[in-house]
C-alpha cells in the first residue's frame, strides 16, 4: 500500500492510521516533491513531476503495484498513478482538481492557500508553543478537521513545520498555470472517494464535479457527516476501516 498525503502535509499525516494498516500491509508512506523531507519540486514538470517522484520511490521499495491511499492532492497523485497502470485500487480522501476548470474556484484556493503558508512561516519557529493550549490546537486544525482533541500535539506542531518548509508558492503558481486533468479512462481499478461533509477547504459538492459527473461517475462514494478535509486526522479509526475493507481480498 502507498499512502500520499496532501498538500502542504507530509507522511506523518497517516501516523493514527498506519498501525492499523500496517497490520494488513506492506505500507510506503513517502513525503511528495517538493515538500518538507521529500524530493525537489521539478517546475518544468509540474504535477507530472510529483506523480514521476512517488514511482521511483515505488520502485525503490519493489512495489509494481499498489493499493493507493490519497488525501487531497495525494488523491488526485494517487489517480494519476491509476492513469499509469500503477494502482490496484485507489481510496482517495477529498482529492483536489475535481472543481469545474477555469472558474473562479481554484484560484480564490490558490489564494488561501499562500496566505495559510506565509502566516505558518512565521508561526513555525513558535509551533510547541502555538499548539500547547486548546485555542492553539483547534487554530491549527481548522481547515483539516473537526475533532482535534485526540491529535497529538507534537504532530500538530510537526505539521505547522511542514507547511513552513513547503515549496508551496512555486507549486501554487503550476497550478494555476496547468491546471488539473485526468485521464479517466485509463483508470480502470476500483477507486473509492471518501468525502467529509464538513470539509472547509474542498466542500462539496462544487470540489467534487468532475469526480461526480466526468471523471469518476462509477467510483464507489462514501460521505462522512461531520468530518473534515482529512477523515485520516478527524476520524482514525473509521477512515481506517474504510480503507481497509476496500483494499483486503
């Protein structure tokens, strides 16, 4: 199993999950280009790049296939693998690029996005400290999650670094220059999209369109009421088990 965390995140988002899915799989949990402990972000390659990193390190491993895991932008990395003939299913957890194409709506995220990244900069040589109190750690979620009690602290801070180190503008200007597309035809295993009801960065149903009635129309869907932009966060041990029924023979 490849588990691909989301944008401005890094591997350790699937750190409540993983003891559960490691009791079932061989789990890679790799850190995307560009982001803190991952490869370098390749501008001219653009998203194509990200998807070329994440199969080296399959390769590396010895995965020729895998069950794919993805959550946001790891989702739509994770359909991409798919689109490669790399994926023996995909769980995509509110992947992005779903919104319909040359509208107003990515970039007005685009725009959140950036200022979420240069605010934690400067949060980040302060984040212990920042995530020591209850109002510090429901800041610090409330654009992934709604439960956060149960998230540990020093995850929530090593979060905060993460988005710090990201490359994130150079990747924010890619994708607003490329754009998001997928080959759906070529995705011919099962995939499953799981969706928080309650998702403050890609709600749906404007985030989903192209997933809904384009791209993915067959895909096997599960909506989580209550939940936010990372059910793996939110709601461990249910995400898990969705992950899991889907992906075990």
């Amino acid at each position: 199993m490849v588990c691909l965390h989301g944008f401005m995140d890094t591997w350790r988002t699937w750190e409540l999950v993983l003891p559960a899915l490691e009791r079932r799989h061989d789990v890679l949990a790799p850190t995307l280009a560009g982001h803190a402990g991952g490869p370098a972000f390749d501008e001219a390659a653009g998203q194509a790049g990200v998807v070329d990193a994440v199969e080296r390190a399959m390769d590396n491993a010895g995965f020729e296939t895998a069950h794919v895991v993805g959550n946001s932008l790891g989702g739509f990395v994770g359909l991409q693998l798919a689109a490669r003939g790399r994926a023996r299913s995909v769980v995509a957890l509110a992947p992005c690029g779903g919104w319909v194409a040359g509208g107003d709506f990515y970039p007005a995220i685009a725009r959140r996005q950036a200022e979420m990244h240069r605010g934690l900069q400067g949060a980040a040589p302060t984040a212990e400290a920042l995530v020591s109190t209850v109002g510090g750690r429901r800041s610090a979620t409330q654009t992934t999650t709604v439960a956060f009690e149960h998230i540990p602290p020093e995850l929530l801070a090593h979060q905060i670094r993460g988005v710090a180190a990201c490359d994130a503008l150079r990747m924010i200007d890619c994708g607003l220059r490329d754009g998001y597309d997928l080959d759906a035809e070529l995705v011919t295993c099962p995939v499953r999209i799981i969706w928080g009801m309650s998702d403050r960065l890609l709600p749906v149903p404007v985030s989903a369109v192209r997933y809904r009635s384009e791209w993915l129309p067959s895909a096997d869907w599960v909506e989580l009421d209550d939940v936010g932009h990372a059910p793996q966060l939110d709601v461990p041990v249910e995400a898990a088990a969705l992950i899991l029924e889907f992906t075990l023979p």
